[in-house]
C-alpha cells in the first residue's frame, strides 16, 4: 500500500527486509527462551531504470532453481543447493546490496530513554533502520551526483513485518533531520545524507507484492545463516559470501562499516565467537585493537 500518493518523483528504490528479531528484553543463548541473539536488516538498491525488470528476475530465479509450487521466493524454504543458486544468480543482477548485522547480546535489557520519549516501542529497530539508511543515502547521493550533477531521492520501501510501525520510523527520521539541521544529533561519525530522502518516500508492502522485498529477504537470511548457530545451525558463511559482487563498498572496496556492517562496534568489542566473525572477516573486518 502506499503511504503517501502525492510523494515526489525518485531515482532509486531501496527495498528493506529482515531476519531475526529486534527483542531486547530476553536475548538467547544469555536466556534459555527468548528473542534471536542476531537480527540483521538488509537493503537491494535498485536504481529506477531496472525496476521494471524486478519480476523478470525472480521468475527468472524461480524458474532455475525448478520452484513449481508457488511464484515467490522464501530463502529459507530452499534447500542448500538452491540458495546456492538463488545467492548466485543475485549476485549477476544490476543491485546494491547492504547489510546491518547485530548482535544483540550487548544490547539485551538496555534502554534508551532519550529515544524512548519520541518512539516507545520500537527504537531499536529505527536505530538499526538508521545504520542502513545512513550507508544508502551516502552511497545514493555520490552516484547520483556523479550520474546527474545534482542528488537524486531514493525512496524506501519496508517488507510487512507485524509489530512495525513504518509510519513511525518515517517519523524517526525526519526528527534526525530537525537534530542535524540543530547540530542536536547525538551519534554524528554517520549521518543520513538528507538531499536524497524525503520523508513521504517511505512505504511497505506484503512480501509477495514486491519483487525487490524478495530479494532482500535472500540478503538479510544469507548473512543471518552466516552468524546464527542457534535456530539456522552451525554458522554457515557460503550463501553471504557469493553475494560479494554486489555488496556496496567505498573506495578500493572498503566493506566494512558500509555496504556490511557490525554491530556492536568497534568489532574487537563483539562478544561473537569465531565461526560468527568468519564472514564479517571475509568483508574486510579485522578484530584487531587499534594503537
């Protein structure tokens, strides 16, 4: 459904989807029941041009892998040879890939009350929104410059998760936007690059309904297997690991801390064992002290 009919016109669509949970209050394995210890927020950039060929390509994925009994795709209903495949093909298509992974074991409990007077029941999932949102914009407004001269708006559309209001994260944003313009911001090494968004640029739609919301969810449940070894089973890094080709980077493919990113930070502060830090090692991460 869209949000807001009257929005302006955009160059980019970011299609936001997610594996995991955001619950903080119970965190496994730290309780026995409780909510994921990973949650990791993903987002397929598709620069306008390529939107029409969004359903091309899932049938397309569909059609290869020999899905027969339904049109869209859930990576985790695949065996490990069609998310092989399914990683694979992702990988050879006109996107921008970006991840958000945290590990909430650091987080479990906490409060922010400071964020808590504006959104109560959801700030962890904005301040992660916020992380992936930061990177995008950044990448957004170079590109478009570079392409037009001048930015370009990217609009976001979110996969339809109950328990999320989208409105309410639309919100978050635009008082990130009155903060900065205030120099009130309190995390300032990130800020949203606020020349490409649009506050009404923000809608959500079923899974199903939107091609780009399918592939994001093969990004955010490829690096969730990467890290979880709890519901998924031991850590496996193989399907994140093929999507590399269309992982946004800076510079001389700089990932880290942009197109994939880790939370907590800095990464030597991570409470994750080995076999979790594997991927984020493939993706430029050292785990090393700084001097």
């Amino acid at each position: 459904m869209s949000v807001f009919p009257d929005a302006p016109d955009y160059e980019y669509v970011a299609y936001i989807d997610e594996a995991g949970d955001p619950g903080i209050q119970r965190v496994r394995p730290i309780d026995n029941a409780g909510g994921t210890e990973w949650i990791t927020i993903s987002a397929v950039l598709v620069r306008k041009p390529n939107l029409a060929k969004a359903p091309n390509w899932i049938r397309d994925i569909v059609a290869d892998i020999g899905i027969t009994q339904r049109r869209d795709l859930h990576f985790r209903d695949l065996s490990p040879t069609r998310k092989m495949r399914t990683c694979t093909m992702l990988a050879a298509l006109s996107v921008r890939l970006f991840v958000v992974a945290s590990n909430k074991k650091n987080m479990r409990q906490y409060r922010n009350e400071r964020a808590e007077k504006v959104l109560s029941n959801q700030w962890f999932y904005n301040w992660l929104v916020r992380i992936l949102i930061e990177r995008i914009t950044h990448y957004c407004e170079r590109d478009s410059i570079k392409r037009f001269g001048s930015p370009r708006y990217v609009k976001f559309e979110f996969s339809q998760r109950g328990g999320h209001s989208y409105s309410q994260t639309a919100a978050y944003h635009e008082l990130l936007k009155l903060q900065s313009k205030s120099d009130t911001t309190v995390l300032k090494k990130w800020v949203p690059k606020w020349s490409v968004m649009h506050w009404k640029l923000v809608d959500y739609y079923p899974h199903s309904a939107r091609a780009g919301l399918q592939l994001s969810d093969v990004v955010a449940s490829s690096f969730y297997t990467a890290v979880d070894n709890l519901d998924t089973g031991p850590c496996d890094p193989r399907f994140a690991r093929l999507l590399r080709p269309r992982v946004a980077f800076r510079n001389t493919y700089r990932y880290a801390d942009y197109g994939v990113v880790l939370q907590p930070t800095p990464d030597w502060e991570a409470d994750i064992s080995e076999p979790q830090r594997a991927i984020f090692r493939d993706f430029g991460y050292t785990f090393q002290k700084k001097w």
